[in-house]
C-alpha cells in the first residue's frame, strides 16, 4: 500500500496544516489540491457528498502531495468498507462520544478477525487486486481519526484516546460550543477553556490532537502550542470571501 505522509507525520510528531473541503466536486478538489496543504478534509457530513463524489475527488488528488482524509456522514461501518475500498488514506468518525464507539471506529477499519471491515479482492485501494500485499498493509497505513465534539465526550477523552488503533483526536469547536449554549461561537474562550485542558492532557501522553477553525492567526497559536494536525479554513469560505472582496472591490469608491 502507498506510504501514508500525513499518518507518519503524526507519528512523527510533525505539524500538518490542513484544509476543509465542502463543495463535493472533483475539479474543485483539484484546484486546492495543488496549493500544497499538509491534507484535506473530504467531507460528507456537511456537504453533498456521496460515494461517487468521493470517488472522484479521490482520483482528483492523485499525484499531489495532500493527503485526502474522509469524515463519512456518520459511524457506519457499510460507509468505512465502502470508502476505505476505494483507497481512502484515513477517516475521521464524527461524534464519538465513548470508548466503546471509539473501539467499533476502529473495528470498522479492520479486517478479521482484528475487526469488522469485509474483505473484497478487486478493489480500487488495491489497485484492483494488483497488489497483494494491500490487506497485511493497510491497517499501518490508513489514519484513524475521531472526532470529539461534546461535553459528554470531552469527560471521556482519555478512555477514547486510549482506544488501541486511534491515530489522533479531532477537536469540534462548533459542536461543542452548541453543546455548551453558544451555538455559532466556536472562538468563545469558554469553549477553548474546555478543550485547550483536554487537548494538553492528550498531547502530554504522545496522542496527536487536531482541529478546524476559520481564524488563522488563532489556527497558528496551536500549532505553536502543540496540535499537530489543524485546518485553517474550507474551500466554501475561500470561494464565498474571495467573491464578496472582488464585489466589494468593484464597487468601491474611485
């Protein structure tokens, strides 16, 4: 299987700056593909991604140095056969909010006996079958990343890093600042007061910790402060203020 940059650098310890993608299409996909972050975030939660959008937004990133990173819709472990059949290099499984939901993330991931991912032989991920080394490979390469975004998860961080096969943790600003009654202020300190403790403890015991937030200055903070894995915007937000500043420009007084 190939060689997975973004898994080793988290392994390694070595920052990866990132970026959402939202639109669900494969030649947008391209366009930021080749500014050259870290990895992209493929996402079907938020989006209207299906599986042949993801598809093609995977052929899209062939041949560029981002590693495309999966957030299916939900922990369904149909979905992660599904997707990781057709190659991708990590997931990341919204809403986990126990171990034992952090445990049947990683079970989708693997094969049996280890755990629940069916096996098919003719499959884009292994080069339809062309490679057959893939099934003793890929559990080393394919990143395995979840996502807390709660107070009840936040109160069983450590049990669900602890989870054997976890990658790295993904802190959710907005939902948890939803859960705390601020919905739509994911930069209020009451919402960093909570995951900036959580996120120090994970990283003491060696656990790679990430997160997505809009504000790049605040974004560069924690990767100086030890978040290995942080994406700093979406390609809908590009788009939508790159389009807004080029009106404003026009309209500008001479």
């Amino acid at each position: 299987m190939p060689h997975n940059p973004f898994l080793q650098a988290l392994r390694d310890g070595k920052p990866q700056i990132g970026l959402w993608v939202t639109l669900a299409d494969a030649l947008t996909t391209e366009v930021v593909a080749g500014a050259g972050y870290d990895w992209l975030l493929l996402d079907m939660e938020h989006s209207a991604a299906e599986i042949s959008d993801v598809t093609a937004q995977l052929q899209a990133c062939h041949g560029y140095a981002s590693t495309a990173i999966v957030r299916p819709d939900w922990k369904d472990p149909v979905k992660v056969t599904r997707l990781l059949d057709l190659g991708a290099p990590g997931l990341l499984f919204p809403m986990v909010q126990t171990a034992e939901e952090a445990a049947a993330a990683v079970a989708a991931t693997r094969y049996a006996p280890r755990g629940t991912r069916g096996f098919a032989g003719t499959t884009r991920a292994s080069d339809f079958g062309r490679n057959t080394a893939y099934a003793h490979t890929v559990e080393d390469q394919t990143a395995v990343l979840l996502q807390v975004e709660s107070l009840q998860a936040l109160n069983n961080i450590e049990a669900i890093a602890n989870t054997e096969g976890v990658d790295g943790i993904f802190f959710g600003p907005d939902d948890i600042a939803a859960d705390m009654g601020l919905i739509g202020q994911p930069m209020h300190d009451d919402v960093w007061a909570q995951i900036l403790p959580a996120a120090m403890r994970l990283m003491s015991k060696k656990m790679p910790v990430g997160t997505m937030v809009g504000d790049v200055t605040f974004a560069r903070k924690l990767v100086q402060a030890g978040f290995t894995f942080v994406a700093c915007g979406s390609d809908a937000g590009l788009l939508a203020k790159g389009a807004d500043a080029l009106l404003a420009q026009m309209k500008a007084p001479q």
